[in-house]
C-alpha cells in the first residue's frame, strides 16, 4: 500500500490541530489505513465525521486524519497478529492455506495483478504460488484485502533485474524508453495519475517526461503495471 505521511496544521474534525495525514489512493479501504496506522474504527470517523463508522464517505486522491498528535491513539487490538513457530508476527488475513514460515508480506489491494506483486518484490510466479498455494501458477485464486506471502525465512531469490552501465540495478518491467542512467524508480499501479506519481517523489512533469520520454509532458503514454523513473 503506498503511503503519503506528513505533519501539518488542518481541520481534523471541528478543531485546528497538529495532526498526521494519509494520503488515500484509489482501491484503499478503511481496514487497510486503520490496520496500517494502528488506529480504532472509532478514531478514524472521529477524526474525519465524513467518512462515518460505515466508511461510506472515504474519498480516494484525498488525505485523512490518521493521527492527532496532542492525542496518541491508541492501536487496534483487532485483527491481532499471530505468532507462528517460526517467530514472525504474521498480520491478518492472510491468502488461504499459506505457508507458516512467512517472513515477508505484501498487502493485496483491490485490482492488484500477480504481476505487479513478483515485479514489485522481485520473486517469481513460482515463488508467489509456492508461498501462498491458493493463488496458483496461473494467479486463479488471488485474494483481495489480505496479505500474501512474498518471502521465507532462508530464502534468498534471485531478482529479475538489469545492472545498467550507471551500476545500478534496474527493476523490471519499465516504461518504454526510460533513460538509463536512472537511480529512483516507482511502480506505476492502475489508476495511478501523474500527478499523483510527481507528488509523491516530489518532482516536476517535465522531469518526470524527461526520464520517461513515452509518457510525455501530457501524460498520455503513462503505461500501468511497469516502472517509471523518477531520479537521476
């Protein structure tokens, strides 16, 4: 889940405070910003009276109160992490029937493909099918709004990466005709804007068109499920 954090000074219910904001991106839920953040459903709606209990009123592209700093919240004892054999904390839900010695877990949210999650933490299918049996080599079974397990404990896969004259690892799939000397990347999900994706690496569409000429200053050639340069 991609997060945005920061300190400032906004209404968080009726009163002016110093508060921590999440940025909320299309497909996220309330129980994935609570569980993320550690806060109560109650504090969530206290802090953002729009939203309410049902979560019937959470706007995407928009930020929330998640934190009042004059007001630790306090964490949500449910769902509650279960402590394996193995000693890793496994957070909850997790895909169906998958293995105990997870030490790595990605959040799966709505509209997530196997593809972005093996490009993402550099695993194969294989690895993804293996870890979590209910998805399947053919990514049949992939559950929305729980987590997957995307590494073991003494496990150390090879990564699917290209090591380009600049020395530094390029994770793939990219945008087509990405410079090469770039250094910072960020996975482009679908309905990611660019907007979005320059104000979050906190860079200008001109550099953002410059390191990806196929997007364009317009942002028409953005492609989904690939990397983009944003660093140099």
């Amino acid at each position: 889940m991609q997060v945005r954090v920061e300190s400032v000074r906004v209404f968080c219910g009726l009163l002016q405070v110093i508060l921590v904001t999440h940025y909320i991106w299309k497909g996220n839920t309330c129980w994935q910003i609570t569980s993320h953040r550690g806060i109560t459903q109650e504090q969530f709606a206290k802090w953002n009276p729009k939203i309410g209990l049902q979560c019937d009123g959470l706007w995407a592209e928009t930020y929330a109160c998640v934190g009042v700093l004059e007001d630790a919240p306090t964490p949500d004892p449910t769902p509650d992490p279960t402590t394996p054999s193995n000693g890793i904390e496994t957070p909850q839900p997790t895909q169906p029937n998958m293995v105990s010695n997870c030490d790595q877990f990605h959040w799966i949210s709505k509209g997530n493909t196997c593809g972005q999650i093996t490009s993402y933490n550099q695993i194969s299918q294989q690895d993804l099918a293996t870890w979590n049996p209910q998805i399947g080599e053919q990514c049949t079974g992939l559950w929305a709004d729980a987590y997957a397990c995307v590494g073991v404990i003494g496990d150390a896969p090879t990564p699917d990466k290209t090591a380009p004259s600049n020395g530094i690892e390029t994770p793939q799939p990219t945008q087509p005709g990405m410079v090469s000397n770039c250094k910072l990347f960020h996975w482009i999900s679908k309905g990611n804007t660019c907007g979005q994706i320059t104000w979050y690496n906190q860079i200008s569409q001109q550099d953002l068109a410059t390191w990806n000429p196929q997007i364009g200053e317009q942002c028409t050639g953005l492609w989904a499920d690939a990397y983009a340069c944003v660093g140099v």
